[in-house]
C-alpha cells in the first residue's frame, strides 16, 4: 500500500485496496455467492446442495434432488436477482443447476 502516505486509513478501505492490488476479488466474489445462497435458499435447499460454483457471470449449483432442481428452474430469474441483490452487484447473469 505504498499508494497512502497517511497512517490513518479505514480497515474496509485498506482490505479493498489489497485485494484489488492482489486480484483477489474474483475470489472473494465466489466466496461472497456460494453465502448468498446458503443465507438465501436457507436449510431445506441447502440440504440438498452439494457444490455451488460461480464461473465468469455462471452461477453452476448441483443439487441432489431432481425434483428441487426441477422446481428451482422455474424461478432462476428471481433467484438470480435475489443473489445478485444480495451481493450488492450484477455478479451473475445465468444460473446452471445441475
């Protein structure tokens, strides 16, 4: 953090320039969704998630039931608002369950 001369600088700023400096954000964005969907899709979703994966603006979720995938496809645009609401930022634009 050469960029600041001055010693007294919020800790949210000095962690964003970090990871920016660092190119740690693509990581922490796919931290930040696999939480959304915990936090959103809640226990009984959960249950039967097995791997949620952000790739690009590809959000790929496996799910260990057919008939939640099913019934989760018919509200992929919703759940990609939410998620993306959440986040604070279009991070996902296409949502895969599998």
């Amino acid at each position: 953090m050469a960029k600041r001369h001055s010693s007294h600088i919020p800790l949210s700023e000095a962690l964003s320039e970090f990871i920016q400096e660092n190119k740690l954000q693509k990581g922490m964005d796919r931290v930040d969704t696999r939480e959304a969907w915990v936090k959103l899709m809640g226990n009984g979703v959960n249950n039967y998630t097995t791997a949620v994966e952000l790739r690009n603006e590809t959000l790929f979720i496996s799910l260990s039931s057919s008939v939640l995938r099913e019934e989760l496809s018919l509200g992929k645009s919703k759940i990609i608002k939410m998620i993306n609401e959440e986040l604070g930022k279009e991070l996902v634009k296409k949502l895969v369950l599998r």
